[in-house]
C-alpha cells in the first residue's frame, strides 16, 4: 500500500515598511510631488512579493496620504504594513499689485473711492490653492481688509496699499503701490438773492446795513475756505475782503461777485444784483369835474386858457415831464397844457401825469363833461306786404329802422319788435328812437299778412270689397281728408261716397277748397269690388267601354259637363287640356277632371270614370338602376347600399303581381364587386328581369400611431445610444398588409443612434395600395455643461450711469468635441442678447440677470446657467435752486421764479417742491424759505433752498449829530456834548426812538442815558443804538430797524488843539486772520490803558491788556479767534483819561 504526505506551509511571509512617515517636497509648480520607497519582506520558504495600495514613483498631492504594503508568498499566505507618505508645499504665492496710481476726489467726498477691480492684485496665483488675499492702507488713509477692495474712501493725500497674498500651506507673498488723491473739486459759495433797496430818504444812493449783502454760506468737499473778496461792476465799481457793511451802492444795478478760495487753491463764486431804486413819487395837483354845453351845431367843446390844466407840480429831484392823457369820449395825449383841446360829448377823463428823472410818476384826475340835447333823426321802413309762413296761419315779419344823432349812438325800440309773429291781417307797428342822452323821436308803419297756400287733401287707401251676394256690385262709403293753414276746408269727390260701384276696379278724385279760395291739388284711389262666387259643374256620368280587338286602348266620346255662372267661365279637363274629354283611352279606369274658372279666378271642379275593360296579357316591362359604385363606410370594409328599386309595369296597363330581388335595397356589401338581379311576374305570368353591379371600394389610408419624441443622453464618453423605440401601432378598415420604418427598414425602429437629432418615418399600407406615414425624432445628446461666473456687485464711477464689466465669461464642458453655440440674454435694468460672451458690456443702474445658453449647431437646446449683475448708483443729483429773491411791498405779494434744475449722473426722476410756497403763489409780508428736493430713478435725494423777502419800502433811520468837545481832565466834571437829530424809519408813538448809549470807562452813569442828547461827558469814542418801532408800531416785536452811530469827543486843549494824537499808535498784523493776529501798542503818553476787542454791536469780546503803559514804549499783545464768528471786530485802547484808539479787524471764515 502506499500514501502521500503533504507539507503545507502556512506561515505568513515577514513584512517592513519604510520608515512612516516619508517626506517630500512639492515639485516646482506642482501642488506635489513624485514620490519613491520601498518595503522589505522575508518568508520561511524563501519566495515573496510585495505589492503596494500606491505604487512606488506615483504622484501624492500635498497633505498626508496612507500607504498599504502586502506581501505574499508561494502558498499565498500574506502580511501586510501600513505607513504616509506627507508632502509639503514650501512655494510661495506669485502677487503682482498694479503700478502707483492718482485718482481725484469724487465730489462731494474729500476723498476717491475705490472701484474693485481697479486697486486688487493684478495677478494672484498658487501651484496649489490661494486661501486668502488681504490688504493694509497707511498714510492718508488707514485700516486693512480682504479682497476685493472695493467701496474703501481714500483721503487726500498719499495712501499705500500692501497686498498680502496667503495659501493653505502659510506661505506667503506681499507687494503694494501708493494711491495719490488730488483735491481738484471747487467750493461752492452761495450768495443772497438778487437785491432791490430804495434810494436813503432825500438821498440817490444806498448804504449798506451790517452784512446783509456778504455771502451767506460756503461749502467744500475738504471743508477748508481761506479767503472770500468782493468785487462790484455796474453802477458802483470797487472790490474788497470780508464785509460789504456801509458800502454806498449808486443808484442803478451793481453786479456784486463773491470768490471763496479753499487750501488747494480752487475757487468758487457766486453772483447777484443790487439794484438801488428811487421811488419817491412827485406830487400833482387837479382842478375839479367841470361841466360844459356842446357848442351849437357841434358835438364838441373847446377848452380855452389853463382852466384845465394842473393847479401846481412838485418833486424832490424835480420833475422833468407834465403830460396828460385823455380817456373816454374823448382819447389822446399832449405836455403842458390843455388849452385849444376839442372835447366830445359825454365825460372825458382827463389825467395829469408828473414824472421825475427816476421815471416815478404821480397822477391827478378829473372829468370834463359835455352835454349834447338834440333828438336823432328817425326813418321807418315802408308798409310791408308778406304771406303766412308755409303750414301756419301767421308769419315773423323782420324789419329795420334806422336812426342818426349828431353826436351819439341811438337806441331803436320797435313794438312789436322785428321777428314778432303776425296774423294773416293787418297790423300797425310803432319805433322809438332815443340817443345817449335821452332825446327820443317816434314814428309808424304796416304789416299785412296774406294766406297764400292751398289746402292739402288726403284719400283714404285704395279698398278692395267684395260684391253684394248675388250681385255684380256693391255700394261704397269713404271719407277723405283734408288740411289747411287756415283751417277751413269744402272736400269734392268723384264718384262721391255711397255711391254703387260694379264689379272691377274703378278710380275716385278728391279736391278741396280753404276760405281763401284757394284749391288744393287732387289725390286719386281706387275702389276694387270683386266676384266671390264660384260657377255651377255637372259632370257626365263614368263610361266603361271594351278596348279596340287586339289592342290595349279605345276611341272614347265624352258628353261636355253642364256649367252656369254670371261672368264669362273657362272649361277645361285634366285628360285631353281642354274642354272636350272625347279621346284615346287606354287599358283600365281613368279618372277626368273638370275644373270650370270664371274671370274673377272662381273655380269649381267635378270627375267621372272611364274603363277600358276586356284586356289580354301583352308582357311586362322592366329596369334596373345604373350600376352603382360606393366607398366603404368610415372606419369599416363595407356599406349599407341602397336604391330605388325598379317599377316594372305590363305593356297592357295589367297588374304586376310580383317582383323578386336576389339582394334587397340596404344590404350591406363587403369591398369589392356585387352583382344584384330583379325578376318581375305579372298577372299572365309573363316575367322579365334586370340586374346591375354593386361596387365597394377601399379609399381609406389606414392610421398609423408613432411613439412621442425620444430624447436620450448617450453614456459617459460615449456619442452614440441605444434606444428602444416603442411600438408603432397601425390599423385599418379592412386590413394593414405591411408596416415598415426608413431608419431600420423594419417595424421596429429601435437600435443604435447617432448624436444629434433623427427623424424617423414610419409608413403602413393596406390591401387597397392607401399608405400613412408618421414621424417622430430620436435625439442623442452628449453630457453638456455650461457654468456661469458668481453674482457681481458694482459702485457707478464718479458721472456714469453706466459701466462696462469684464469677466463674464461662461466655461463649456464637453465630451464629444461637438460644435456647439453659447447665446446670452440680459434681462432687468440692461435689456441685450448676443452670441458667446457679454464681457465688457455696460451695464446700467439696477439688478441684470444674465442667461448663458448652450445649443448644438442646429439651435437645439443643451444646458444653460444664469447669474445677477447689481449695478448701484450711489451720487446725489445735482439742484440748483434760484438766488435768494426780495421784493418790495407793502402788502403780500405774487412771486414767480423759475424753478429749481437738476442735474444727475442717471436720470432725475423728479424735481418736487419739498416746503414753502409753489411759483407764482402770494408770499406774505416777511422771509419765507422754499425748499425743493431732486430725486433720482435710484431714489438718492438731495435738496437745495432759497428764501423769498417780502419787505415793505423802508426809508432807512439818518443820524445828524452836533459834537462838543471836553476840555476838562480826570477826574471832571466833564463839559463834552453829543446831540442827535434823527429822521426816516417808523418812530414810536410820539415820534420818539429810543436810545441806549456806551462810552469811556470814565463816564459815570452812562448806563442810564436814555435820550437823544447827552452832556457832561469826558472826552472819548461813544456809541449810540437807535431803535425805532417798526411798521406795527411796538417796540421789541421783531420788524424794528436799529442804526448805530460812532461818535468822538476830543480833548480840547489850549489854543484849541485836541488831544487824540497823544495817546500813541496801534497796528494789527495780520490782517485780515483766521486764526491769531497780534496787537501792537507804542505808547506816546504815560497813563492807565485797557486794550479790548469788540464786535460790531459794542459787545466786549476780549481785554487784551489792562495796566500801566509807559510813554515810548511797544506793547505786543497776540489775540486768539478761535470760536468766534466770522465778519468786523473793533480793537480799542482807552486811557484812564478817556483817550482812544481805534482800529478794525477782519476775521476770515477760514478759522471754522
């Protein structure tokens, strides 16, 4: 015996892996790198191999990947170890930033803001993936942020810009550039309205009041003005810095221009007019109305001498012209004087204008009357003759008269008056005439009213009546009408009512007569009477006779029918035609009628028989109906047939006693052939037959039903398809003999088609050769993918409204390399369409949506994507509102002005009034602001506003003083004076103003000066604010005008030699300022000083100094603005003594 032993090795092989893990760096530009290792293995029996999940050499993407190693032996026992491969990327980003770039501001920014892309890297990359781009701003402009930069405000000046590119790995990569804005964009200044003043009280020129003609307002994007200068062209001419206070305006239009000057050296002016006006009226003094008698045969009066002419003139310039005009009955003008002027009757005004050399005007009135008192002259026309009106009884007569007065138009009154209606008749009519004055003249004439117009008849309708029974006649009543304007008529007729009329038509004339006479025109109907009675018939009675031997007819003679009637009658019979019956009778009974008519279409009728009898068979006779073709019924392979079957009949006239059809009328007979046989018997039996086809045809295509559309996408790298097409029915009213396909040549179409669109034909055919065809497309499309860009958001540039982007390019996968065509269409606030790309179209303000469609070269759609473009405009329009406007009147007033424009980058959608009144509207007395706002179609808003002055002429206050100097030194009593005169403005009741006085610090009770004069004063600088009233007479209710004066009383010493140059000198350096300036005293004198700057009101600002000063000796003193207003300031120096120095400072807007 014998066995087999079997060692078997189960022993797994020894595996080692390489040390784990294994590095590596990224290839140049790759985002990994190939990377190579080895394992080691060892096995009992010796033979191993080593596999690997990831083979040695192959490429690993940066980042930790795990490795299998396996290895087997000869038994396929196996080990296997685990260890990672890491490669790390070390390459930097690549990050190129755009070259040093200069913007301007954007106004009304003081600075540009960014536009992405316009500031963002200009290349950024990675070999692996850019995680994150940043940017740091320093210099003018700080802070930091991701991309894009975008919407970031750079301030004038020098920004750089640090981009700082990272990648997933940490590294990194930075460059900047320097972004330069410019100030480029000018102030705006606004001025006040145009400006109308009254010339001063007894003055041709006006002086400005405080700072009612400086500019009012400035604006600059960088918020910096550092100065505003005047300059004045027209009637006055000058220029000047700060203030146009106490500035003489001639009288005339001066065209004042405002330059404000920022810190980059832009300017911006503003314009507006002042136009001084004398409005003071000269005076002019009339006579009284005068009263006179037109002079004989004239309608005039002449004016003799100067009795009309003004009783005196005045004017406070003089005046240069006296005219007069003339209005009313009398019109016209001259100068100077009346005298030899012809005045017409009635009342003329006569005015007396004066003018002076400013073309004011004053007028005087009154009337010169002159009276006229002679009566028109009247004619009446002559006596008017005229028919009545047509239809009417009465007639409206028109007539004139006409009048003629020297010296005025005439009044006609006429009764009846003109148009009245008359009677037939005659009639007396009185006209009155009377001229303007009162005297009337009278005269008569007349009208007679003629009836001229026949009567119309009216016959009644033509009547039918039948006769009286019996008769041939019958009697007849009617009544006709008639009518008249007049209304009184006699009607004739011929033949008159009742009377008999005969059988027939006969005609009747009626006429008639009105009381004029007058005969109307005939009218004509006719009366119709008409036979109603039927005529007697007697028939003969029936005749039966035997026919001829041999034959089938007999030679009958018929006795005439017996007849009576009153009128001529009509026989005739319905055998022979007509009224003898007498004839050929044949086989049978035949039934004669008789029908007797009479001439009024009476009729009566009567029948007998006649038999013609002892008849032999002679044969039938017999037809069949043409052969008939017929199609099959729709939707079946046969048809009900009919027709009408055949009326055989016996030669002889017997009877035929049966007819026999193999197939009956409205059988139903298959498509094809039939054949159809009739077979008649009469009463002998003697037959006879016919026959004839039925023909059934199949003209039906049969109906074929093909599948719906296929459309399939053919497999992952494929470009052809499969396609199971279902089943192609077919049918038809008989039977479908064949059913085929021109894209398999088989009924069934599925198999493997091509990429693109196939039409597929089916056709099924009948036994009868009808066919049908149906189609339906198998389309094979490839996996097509079309991607879009992200949603993009954009900031209009500065002035644009719309802008182009680039970037929008779609991205097309495809796997067959098929030709293919991308379409896009914009929808939303840019309406476009176009083929390939939209990058670089421009977009306008709102969301666009934008669709890429994908299509293969016959238009037949694949794929399509979509993505928004928001386009945001973010600038104010641009309102300008018109200057500030002032008027002057005493009561409100009606104001028209243009209304505000606007401007916009877009469209200004609208222009609306925001507050204040509408142009046009009655403005009251006092200031009103109108404020309008312009938005535009992105709803941004801004506003502009201007006031309109409705200010009553105001004789500005005057001031005349008388001045006495002191002569007495501290500590007094003082001998000094002022006295005021003042005149103009509205004083208070009592004509009396009120006073508040400021002087020296060595005035005592100064506080408590209240009047128009003040005595016992030191010597020194005084001020005085007068008040008035105002127009309503109050005091402290807001409309007061308020002058103030400057006064100096000097020091008198011996030989009458003041002492104001004692004191020393003052200098302000600079000036004008904005900010600081600096006061420099040099004393000439020793005593106790106090430096101090006040406004223009008096009201102490600062005490720069207060102490000793010694004689020769300079004082610098600086003085800080800040936070004050701008416009004129005083500096003063007082002595203990009450000497002064004074000198004006000029504080610019720029210290704001």
């Amino acid at each position: 015996c014998s066995f087999a032993v079997v060692v078997v090795d189960n022993q797994n092989p020894a595996i080692t892996c390489p040390a784990s893990p294994v590095t590596a760096e990224n290839d140049l530009g790759q985002c990994g790198a190939v990377v190579n290792y080895s394992a080691s293995a060892t096995d009992n029996c010796g033979t191993v191999s080593v596999t690997y999940s990831i083979n040695p050499g192959s490429f690993f993407i940066v980042g930790t990947t795990p490795v299998i190693s396996i290895a087997t032996d000869g038994s396929g026992n196996t080990s296997q170890c685990t260890f990672t491969v890491v490669v790390t990327d070390t390459e930097d980003p690549v990050l190129v930033c755009p070259e040093n770039q200069t913007r301007n501001t954007q106004s009304p920014l003081c600075g540009y803001i960014a536009d992405s892309p316009e500031f963002n890297p200009l290349v950024g990359s990675d070999n692996c993936l850019l995680l994150i781009a940043s940017y740091e701003l320093t210099g003018a402009t700080t802070g930091d942020g991701l991309l894009p930069l975008n919407g970031v405000e750079f301030h004038k000046g020098v920004t750089t810009v640090e981009w700082t590119a990272q990648d997933l790995s940490g590294n990194s990569t930075a460059c900047s550039f320097t972004v330069t804005v410019l100030d480029d964009d000018n102030p705006q200044v606004n001025c006040v309205g145009d400006q109308i003043r009254a010339t001063d009280f007894n003055t041709c020129t006006y002086t400005t009041v405080d700072t009612e003609f400086d500019w009012t307002d400035s604006n600059d994007n960088c918020g910096v003005i550092v100065s505003a200068t005047y300059t004045l062209d027209g009637a006055t001419s000058g220029s000047g810095a700060s203030t146009l206070a106490g500035i003489v305006f001639a009288k005339g239009v001066t065209t004042v221009t405002w330059t404000v000057t920022d810190d980059s050296g832009n300017t911006g002016t503003c314009t507006f007019t002042v136009t001084v006006n004398d409005y003071q009226l000269p005076q002019v003094t009339c006579t009284a109305t005068q009263e006179r008698v037109a002079l004989p045969g004239t309608c005039l009066y002449t004016s003799t001498g100067n009795e009309f002419d003004p009783l005196g003139t005045t004017d406070n310039c003089g005046v240069t012209s006296v005219v007069y005009n003339l209005f009313g009955v009398t019109t016209g003008n001259g100068y100077s004087t009346l005298a030899g002027v012809n005045f017409n009757v009635g009342q003329t005004v006569v005015v007396w204008i004066a003018a002076d050399a400013a073309d004011n005007t004053n007028t005087c009135t009154f009337n010169v009357v002159v009276k006229d008192e002679e009566p028109p002259v009247l004619t009446c026309p002559d006596d008017i003759l005229q028919p009545a009106a047509a239809g009417t009884c009465a007639t409206a007569v028109t007539y004139t008269a006409t009048a003629a007065d020297l010296c005025s138009s005439t009044t006609i009154d006429i009764f009846p008056p003109s148009g009245s209606s008359f009677a037939v008749g005659t009639h007396s009519v009185e006209v009155t005439a009377t001229d303007v004055y009162g005297n009337a003249s009278v005269c008569n004439f007349n009208v007679t009213v003629v009836d001229t117009e026949p009567p119309v008849v009216t016959c009644p309708d033509d009547i039918i009546i039948q006769a009286t029974s019996g008769l041939c006649s019958s009697v007849v009543n009617f009544e006709p009408q008639a009518a008249d304007n007049c209304g009184n008529t006699t009607i004739t007729a011929v033949p008159a009512s009742g009377s008999t009329f005969n059988t027939g038509a006969t005609p009747v004339i009626v006429t008639a007569v009105d009381g004029a006479g007058l005969v109307s025109a005939p009218c004509t109907f006719t009366v119709t009477v008409i036979d109603v009675t039927a005529p007697v018939l007697t028939c003969p009675a029936d005749i039966v006779q035997s026919a001829a031997s041999g034959g089938c007819s007999a030679e009958v003679t018929v006795p005439l029918p017996t007849v009576s009637d009153c009128a001529i009658v009509t026989l005739t019979n319905d055998y022979t035609g007509t009224a003898n019956a007498s004839g050929i009778y044949y086989a049978g009974g035949t039934l004669v009628t008789y029908t007797a008519s009479d001439v009024a279409g009476n009729s009566s009728s009567c029948s007998f028989l006649v038999n013609i009898t002892d008849v032999t068979g002679s044969g039938t006779a017999i037809a069949c109906p043409a052969d008939i073709v017929q199609p099959a019924l729709d939707g079946f392979c046969n048809t009900p047939v009919y027709w009408e079957e055949p009326e055989p009949i016996d030669l002889c006239g017997g009877t035929i006693t049966s007819l026999v059809s193999s197939i009956a009328p409205g059988s139903t007979f298959d498509v094809g052939v039939t054949t159809v046989e009739y077979t008649a018997i009469d009463e002998a039996n003697n037959t006879a037959t016919c026959s004839f086809t039925v023909t059934v045809t199949d003209t039906q295509s049969p109906t074929i039903i093909c599948p719906e559309n296929i459309t399939q996408i053919a497999a992952e790298g494929e470009c052809t398809a499969t396609i199971t097409v279902p089943f192609i029915s077919a049918f038809d009213n008989c039977a479908v003999v064949n059913l085929t396909n021109d894209y398999t040549n088989y009924a069934d179409a599925s198999g493997v088609y091509n990429l693109g669109t196939t039409l597929v034909t089916a056709t099924a055919f009948d036994a009868a050769a009808n066919q049908t065809s149906c189609s339906f497309e198998v389309t094979v499309t490839q996996s097509f993918n079309i991607s879009c860009p992200t949603n993009f958001n954009y900031v209009l540039p500065t002035g644009a409204c719309k802008m182009p982007v680039s970037g929008l390019s779609p991205v097309v996968s495809d796997a067959c390399g098929l030709a293919y065509t991308v379409t896009y269409d914009a929808t939303g606030a840019t309406v476009t369409s176009g083929n390939n790309d939209i990058s670089g179209h421009e977009f306008v303000v709102g969301t666009t949506q934008v669709v890429y469609t994908l299509a293969d070269t016959d238009g037949n759609y694949l794929a399509s994507c979509s993505f928004n473009i928001e386009i945001t405009d973010a600038q104010l329009p641009e309102i300008t509102c018109p200057k500030n406007i002032s008027v002057s009147s005493a009561l409100p007033v009606t104001v028209f002005y243009n209304n505000p424009t606007a401007t916009d980058n877009c469209i200004v959608n609208s222009v609306s009034l925001v507050s204040g009144l509408p142009s046009g509207s009655t403005f009251p007395l006092g200031v009103s602001t109108v404020t309008y706002a312009a938005t535009d179609v992105s709803g941004n808003s801004v506003t502009c506003s201007f006031t309109v002055s409705v200010q009553p002429a105001i004789f500005p206050m005057q001031i005349s003083s008388i001045v006495q100097s002191n002569s007495v030194v501290f500590p007094g009593p003082y001998n000094g004076s002022i006295s005021l005169t003042v005149t103009g403005g509205n004083p208070c009741p009592g004509g009396v103003y009120n006073y508040v006085w400021a002087g020296p610090v060595s005035w005592i009770g100064g506080g408590s000066a209240t009047g128009s004069t003040i005595t016992g004063i030191p010597n020194g600088w005084y001020t005085v604010t007068v008040t008035d009233c105002g127009l309503d007479g109050i005091a402290g209710t807001g409309d007061e005008q308020t002058l103030v004066g400057w006064y100096y009383v000097p020091f008198k010493l011996g030989g009458g030699k003041t002492g104001l140059e004692n004191l020393g000198s003052i200098a302000i350096v600079p000036n004008p300022f904005e900010h600081q300036t600096t006061v420099i005293f040099n004393a000439d004198r020793s005593c106790n000083v106090e430096v101090s700057i006040t406004d223009l009101n008096g009201r102490e600002v600062a005490i720069l100094y207060n102490g000793f000063a010694a004689a020769g000796e300079s004082y610098t003193l600086p003085f800080d603005a800040r936070g004050l207003p701008e416009g004129l300031y005083i500096c003063r120096i007082i002595s203990s003594d009450g000497m002064q120095l004074q000198e004006k400072l000029l504080l610019m807007e720029g210290q704001r």
